[in-house]
C-alpha cells in the first residue's frame, strides 16, 4: 500500500463528505440521525464547526472523517485512509499542497452531493417503477373484464393500452436498477451520467 499522509487526508476530507458518500446528510447546523447506532434522533450525531470530528450523543461513539468511513464501510484505519485517499487524490502523496487539498474538498463535496441525490432519485424511480407496476396490473384486469363481456372494441383499445404500460413498466423498473446498482458499487462516474441525462431531459 502506498504511503499516506494521514495530516492531509484530515484537512482533504471532512466527516459530511463521509456520511454524503454513504447516503447521509448533515443538517445545516451539523446535525443528523447516527448512522452507526440507529437512533432515528435527528440531532444524535454532533460534528465540529469546522466539519472535522463528531459525536453521537446516544451511543458514544466519537471520532474524526476516518473513524467514520472506517466503521461505516467496516474496515480497519488504513483501508479506510486508503479509501480516502483515493477519493482525495492524495494516495502516495507525501505532502499536499494548500490548493491541492481545496480542489480535493470540492472533488468530494461534488462526489457526496451526487450520491445524496442517487439516494433521493432512487426512491422516487421506485415509486415510478411500483405505480407502473400498479397500472399494468390494473388494465390487465380491466381488459379480462371487458373480453369477457363481448366488448371487442374497448378489448382492442385495452390491448393497445396495456402494451403501452407494460413498455412504461419496463422502462421504470430500468430506471430504477440502474440507480440501485449505480448505488451498490458507489459508482459516481455512472451516478454523473444519469444526472446529466436527466439534466439534458429537463432542459
């Protein structure tokens, strides 16, 4: 493993660019639920004014941004280091440079700030995907009603219909994994990809 410098590291990453990467955020006093005991308290967790330790209020737990990636990922001190450093660009980096470590905040600031709204868009692309799912299932029905009646012309129309829901169906529950799995292997660069086609949609 390469060598880290762990001072640099501390002033590159704060403990809201650790909490963003793992689908947590931070009040704007500072402010959140812990991740690490569960408590569904909103101001259980404490961090510093300047954004570089905090506190859990329930469980005790304490610490600065590597202690927070170190228990949220489950892994020792340097893998966590390394896993920051990797983020920071600092990996093998002896010493970082002030303006190094700005553009290494604002680099992990952007990366946090693009998680935080897979996690949001995740849960409205589920909802999509169920309320699709609803609407296939409720023409489907309508339309074994209607063939069973004898009405061939509102059966016709009811095809029609439900082949275009299932196509929406289909299209939803895409979108939906695609956050999903964007998510399960933290893969911003596919995270960025969504967001700007989303941003071109919307445009």
């Amino acid at each position: 493993m390469p060598p880290i410098d762990f001072a640099a590291l501390r002033d590159a990453v704060r403990v809201a660019d650790v909490l963003g990467a793992h689908g947590h955020e931070l009040r704007r006093d500072g402010r959140c639920c812990c991740p690490l005991c569960g408590s569904a308290n909103p101001s259980t967790l404490s961090t510093y004014a300047d954004g570089s330790r905090w506190r859990c209020w329930a469980c005790g737990a304490h610490g600065d941004a590597l202690d927070m990636e170190r228990q949220l990922a489950g892994c020792d001190l340097r893998t966590a280091a390394a896993t920051l450093a990797g983020w920071a660009g600092l990996s093998g980096t002896p010493t970082a440079r002030r303006e190094d470590v700005a553009r290494s905040q604002l680099a992990n600031r952007r990366r946090a700030a693009l998680l935080r709204w897979a996690h949001v868009e995740a849960r409205v692309a589920a909802d999509a995907a169920r309320d699709a799912d609803d609407d296939v299932e409720w023409t489907a029905t309508m339309l074994a009603k209607v063939a069973a009646a004898g009405d061939v012309v509102t059966a016709r129309l009811l095809r029609q219909t439900l082949a275009d829901v299932e196509r929406t169906a289909l299209d939803a529950d895409a979108h939906w994994r695609g956050f999903e799995d964007a998510l399960a292997a933290r893969n911003v660069d596919t995270i960025a990809d969504i967001y700007r086609a989303a941003a071109g949609t919307s445009s």
